[in-house]
C-alpha cells in the first residue's frame, strides 16, 4: 500500500515541477496542482483504505471493555479524568446553572 503511496506523490511532485518550470507555468499553478493531484486523492485513498482496519481496533476496544465490565473491572474511560491537571491555569469554578431549582409545594 505505502508503495503505491509514495510512487504517486512521486509522480504528483514531477508534475508540478513541470508546471513550475514550464514557460506558460506558475508557482501556484504548481501548487495546486501537487495538491489537487497529489494530495487530496491520496489523502482520501488512504482514509478510506484504513477504515477496516480503524473498525477492527473499535471492535476489539469494544470486546475488551465488555469483558472488562463482566469481570467487574472498572476501567477509566477518559485518563484526563483520572490525572490532576497538568495546565499552568487555575482550575474552573463550576458553572452555575441557568435554571433556578424548582421547590417542593408544602
């Protein structure tokens, strides 16, 4: 797959050199054209090559957390939840909500 890769993105670069170096060519020219040509196909024929392999790693976390549930193992979902924060800001206060409490009629 990476052969195919990189033998377009070769041909999509030498195109665009012509173009650059072409009497009648420009520098933009030559950029759209590596990007038009080279890029964005390649980009999208790569997304969706990968796709099977991005379901079978979802399916496989999926597994795993399940058995994880059935075993009765808690796992964190979100390890930013679990660690303190690492940022140089002071932490938020919480948001006060915009909707008053409702009361209970005596």
């Amino acid at each position: 797959m990476y052969l195919v890769v990189i033998a377009w993105l070769y041909v999509a670069v030498l195109m665009a050199v012509a173009e650059a170096t072409s009497s009648t060519g420009t520098l933009l020219g030559a950029i759209i054209t590596f990007f038009l040509y080279g890029l964005a196909p390649i980009g999208i024929g790569v997304y969706l090559m990968g796709t099977p392999l991005r379901r079978k790693a979802r399916l496989a976390r999926e597994r795993q957390d399940a058995a994880l549930g059935m075993a009765g193992v808690t796992q964190p979902s979100n390890v930013s939840e679990t660690t303190p924060d690492q940022g140089r800001h002071a932490s938020a206060a919480p948001e006060a909500s915009g909707v008053a409490p409702m009361r209970e009629k005596p």
